[in-house]
C-alpha cells in the first residue's frame, strides 16, 4: 500500500514539474521565433547589444498542485491534505494541557470546514475512555472506534478513496502512543505528515518531548495550527479569509511548548 502511494505522488510529481519543463520551454521558443521574424538572426550587429541578452518572458508562476507535490518543502494545500483528529475523549481530561489542545484542534476544524478539507475522528475503545469531548465542536462527524494505537487502520478507506491525498495534518493525544503510532503508518504509507504540535500532548511532558523528537526524525513536520492555517488559506485574498480572520484573530493558547523548545533542545538539532 505503501508503495503504491509513493509511486502516485512521484507520479504526479512528475507530471507536474513536466508541464512546468514544457510550458518554459514553450516561452523560450516563442520568444526566439519572433526575434528572428523581426531580426533576422540571433547575432549582434556591429555597435549593438547581443539580442540574446534579451530577456525572455516569464513562465507562468507555477501550479499550487507542483508546489505541493515537492515533499521536501511540506507545503500544503487544501486540495490534497486531510485532518486527523485523534482520540480527545473525557477520560483523557486528566492530560496536561488537555483544554488548550482540544482549543486549538477545534480551532483547525472548524478551518478544515471552511475550506473543505476532509476530516478524520477516531476514538481509543470509547467503552472505557467515553466519547469525543463536546468542545471540540465535532458534531456531524462520525467517530471510528479502534483499539489500535495508529488511527490508520480505522480510517485506512478513507485514504485509500482519495488517491490524491499528499498531507495529513495530526492533532489529539497522546503524543507517544496513538500520534506517534499515527504519524510512523502514514510516512511509511508515502504521505507527507504535519502534527500540529500545539494541538498534541501527552500525560508526561517528557514523552510529548520525546515523541515530538521522534517523528522530527523519521521525517514528520512539526507545525504551529496558525502556521499551517496560514498555509492552506495561502493568500488574504481568498474568499473564505475573513472568516479564518476571526478564528485566529486571538493567539493559540499556552499549550506548554515554549518549555519544550526552550534555549538549544538537543532532542532538536
């Protein structure tokens, strides 16, 4: 499964950045014919500047869709990322940070509504744990139980439906169990992942710590919520940005992070 998907997004990588060689190509060539329509010849007469010097008209600026399709950078756009909400359930109360977590996860739903980013809840065995806390305002989505620590299991036909999906951004607890087994199944499954590490937390601080480090290394990308918000929405211009205006007008609150990064980690470097 793995494979297949990595195969699609160097696919479409490919296809894209080939486009992009084309339509370049494409402009130079135009611009070369009518030099010589008008001039002749690509050789400088006595007394003038070479016309090679010329500039050639830009290429368009390039597609959102090859942007995103240059893993290296973890850009995202709407079109090809979906939200992970992970198991904010009322017996995970207890969890350090757990009212700023739910506040910035809710804060990145109500984002992925805005601009029709397709969403993900999971629940670790409700039974015992309970149900999704009412905070995270996620009315109208229907939870999958699992036992599992890694969400994907549960939600793998979600994924396997949308083919083009290149990002996941991960939010909920706890960051050494269920978020890191999450993070670990989508980057082997070829996808790009983003945890917004102030919506992530862990009933030790250390093991937030650790397991942040931990996905840092096997290549995850670790976000702020307004710094991938930002992302999506990509321009003030768009039609929906007054309205994101307002969900993020009000700094994220303290989730405990800045104790975390804290001078030189060396869980960092």
């Amino acid at each position: 499964m793995g494979v297949r998907r990595a195969l699609q997004v160097e696919g479409a990588a490919r296809a894209e950045a080939l486009k992009w060689d084309l339509a370049t190509e494409a402009g130079r060539s135009r611009s070369s014919a009518l030099w010589e329509e008008g001039h002749g010849s690509c050789e400088a007469r006595p007394g003038t500047p070479s016309p090679c010097l010329t500039p050639l008209p830009q290429p368009p600026c390039p597609p959102q869709d090859m942007a995103a399709a240059r893993p290296g950078l973890g850009r995202i756009i709407p079109g090809s990322s979906i939200l992970f909400l992970c198991d904010m359930q009322e017996k995970f109360r207890h969890v350090l940070f757990f009212p700023q977590i739910v506040s910035v996860a809710a804060r990145m739903l109500k984002v992925a509504r805005l601009l029709d980013v397709p969403v993900v809840l999971t629940e670790q065995y409700p039974q015992g744990l309970g149900p999704t806390v009412p905070e995270l305002g996620a009315e109208g989505l229907q939870p999958r139980a699992k036992t599992c620590f890694s969400m994907v299991p549960v939600v793998q036909q979600e994924l396997d439906a949308r083919p083009w999906l290149r990002s996941v951004l991960l939010c909920g607890l706890e960051a050494q169990a269920c978020i890191l087994h999450t993070a670990l199944d989508l980057l082997d499954q070829g996808l790009q992942v983003h945890v917004v590490v102030d919506a992530c937390s862990s009933r030790s601080q250390v093991d937030r710590l650790v397991a942040l480090s931990r996905m840092h290394q096997s290549g995850a990308f670790l976000s702020t919520s307004e710094g991938l918000i930002l992302q999506l929405v990509r321009d003030a211009a768009h039609p929906q940005f007054k309205e994101i205006q307002k969900i993020i007008k009000e700094p994220a609150p303290d989730s405990g992070l800045l104790g975390l990064f804290h001078g030189q980690n060396p869980l960092f470097r």
